[in-house]
C-alpha cells in the first residue's frame, strides 16, 4: 500500500532533518513539509543521540533550507510557488500522532507532558466518544525533543470525530471543575507576544478572534493545541486536480457565508459580497482559506471579515470550475479579523 502523509505527520530525512508535514495533498513521490528540528551541537533539544535546534517561523524556516539543503526547495507547478518538498526516497523515519499516543499510552514511566498527553485525550476520548485510532499526540514529544515546558499537541481525525470532540471541549469548559480552560486576558497577551514575530495585527483584533476559540487553551495549567484533520477517505482532491495561480497581494472585505470547514488544517471560510480593498480587482473571491492552524476558528457565518494575503486563481481540472481566493499564512503581514 502506498504510504500517505498529513498534517500532524512529522518525518526525519537520511540527514537527521525533521519536518512537519503540511496539508492533504502531495506530489508524487515527494511531501511537502517544513523544516522544524535539524541537528546542532549547541541545539537546545536533547535527542537519545544528538542535540537539535528548532526553527519557529516560516521565514527562517525558507532561509535555513535556501543556505542548508536548497534541493529541497523547489517550483511547484500545481500551487505555483516555491515550496519545501521532500523526496520520499530521502525519507528514513515517518512519525504518526496516533502511534505516538499509543507508544506513551503503553508506557510504563511516562514523563510530566507524557502524562498530561494521556489524560487529556482519554478526556476527550471519553468526553466525545471516539477510538484510541482518532487521536492521537504531535509535536516535539512524537520525536522525543519535547521539553519540560512543551505544549501538549493533539490531533483529532474525522470529520464527524473532530465535530464531536469540538463540542465536547465547549461543553468542559462550562464545567469550572474541568481541568480544560479557555486561556485567561493574561494568557492571551502573552500568546500576542510569541504570534506578533509571525503574524502582525493589534491586540484588540487579536483578543477578538482569539478569546473565544476552543483548539487552544490550558490543560493542567499546560498549553494545549488542537489540530482537526480530515481522513484520508474524505480527501476527494489529488495533486493536480487543482492548480492555483498567484494573482497578486490582495486585502478584502467580506462576509462569512460558510464556516463549516473553520476548525479544519487546512481550514476555508466560503465568502460572499466580497470588496477588494487593495490588490488587483478580481471577483469572483469564493473563499479564504489557510494550510495554517492558528487561522482556524477566526470567524463564523454571517461574520464581516477584513483579510489579506495571496489572492490566487483556482482552476479545478475536474470540473472545469474557476474561480479566486485568498490565501492567508504565508507572510507576517497576512490575517483575517473582524470587522468592527
């Protein structure tokens, strides 16, 4: 059988690189993933046999690779970018979040975020209803450099599973005895802190989006963060089905009509009565979408939203549908927020 990747999926290169794998949809024989650890003898992350460094955004990310491995950047014609793809032959460990949560469920002496990993998806497991095979743990401690202070990074598979589990964590939430808490005034100042290097809005837009969102929060005083990804049986679209043609840098005006595929990575928001406020005037602009997981849960049906970011053309080889949307993510200067 053919081996398949997706978000939440880590991979380790014959050169000791990891990479997190990003989105649904791949190329043949190669994944397109970021880099995320690579090996450094003054690394802060302690592996079993080496130390490794960790690079958080997305710019120093290209950077690291153009200077490092620039083979692994290459011109994907199907997104029409530059994207980091990995050749599958490259490949020497694939890491999965949902054997990782059973290799810390069968452990015998689990550390402190081991611990927490466990508890909190029985929790949700129970709470919602679902299979051990429909969560699972990402992050640092699937590659074993988790850190005292790492997030507990859980992935819920299914639509139907993650729409369960979504309103299971808004029913704990209510229950003040629930060790599972939205982040506090406090809280969310100092996640503006950490996401303003990547992502430049106000605080007041910020708090907006932010405060009412249930994928991130606390867990036992610990930061949580949930990624929902669709399973393979419910991707419907292969590489190439799709192509996508950058169009330009665009800022909108817009009105959420369809929120449904919100608290997916990758997520979209249908649109309507859609304004180009700057950036090249085309219509139709159907949806805004993003393969990053801190743009879910941005905006609910009915909501006026101001968005900017890459406006591409969506051509659809299957049905011949075209289109444009905005694709948000990318850049610092990117975002999606409320209009007031």
């Amino acid at each position: 059988m053919e081996q398949q990747f997706r978000e939440g999926d880590f991979i380790e290169t014959k050169h000791g690189l990891i990479f997190d794998v990003k989105g649904l949809v791949h190329p043949p024989n190669r994944v397109i993933a970021f880099i995320r650890y690579y090996p450094s003898k003054n690394g802060e992350r302690k592996g079993k046999k080496q130390s490794y460094k960790k690079i958080y955004s997305l710019s120093k990310r290209y950077e690291w690779l153009k200077k490092n491995f620039p083979e692994y950047l290459v011109y994907d014609q199907v997104f029409n970018e530059v994207l980091c793809e990995v050749p599958i032959t490259d490949i020497k460990k694939h890491y999965t979040p949902v054997e990782e949560l059973k290799r810390i469920r069968n452990k015998e002496n689990p550390d402190s975020l081991e611990s927490m990993i466990m508890e909190m998806a029985s929790l949700l497991k129970s709470s919602a209803r679902i299979s051990w095979n429909s969560i699972g743990a990402s992050g640092s401690v699937m590659v074993g450099l988790h850190t005292l202070n790492s997030d507990i990074d859980l992935v819920v598979y299914g639509s139907e599973n993650c729409r369960r589990v979504y309103s299971a964590i808004e029913t704990l939430f209510k229950d003040p005895c629930c060790q599972l808490k939205p982040y506090s005034l406090d809280e969310l100042k100092r996640l503006y802190d950490f996401r303003s290097k990547d992502t430049l809005v106000g605080f007041e837009d910020f708090f907006k989006t932010e405060s009412r969102k249930v994928l991130q929060g606390k867990f036992m005083g610990r930061d949580y963060f949930i990624r929902f990804v669709k399973d393979f049986g419910e991707i419907n679209e292969r590489y190439g089905d799709v192509h996508y043609k950058n169009c330009g840098y665009g800022k909108v005006e817009a009105v959420v009509v369809d929120d449904s595929e919100a608290i997916f990575t990758p997520c979209t928001y249908k649109v309507e009565d859609v304004k180009v406020v700057e950036g090249p005037k085309l219509q139709p602009i159907r949806e805004i979408a993003s393969f990053r997981g801190r743009f879910c849960e941005q905006a609910r049906s009915g909501e006026t939203v101001l968005a900017q970011g890459k406006i591409e053309k969506v051509m659809d080889r299957r049905n011949g549908n075209e289109y444009f949307r905005l694709l948000i993510g990318n850049k610092p200067s990117d975002y999606m927020i409320l209009k007031s």
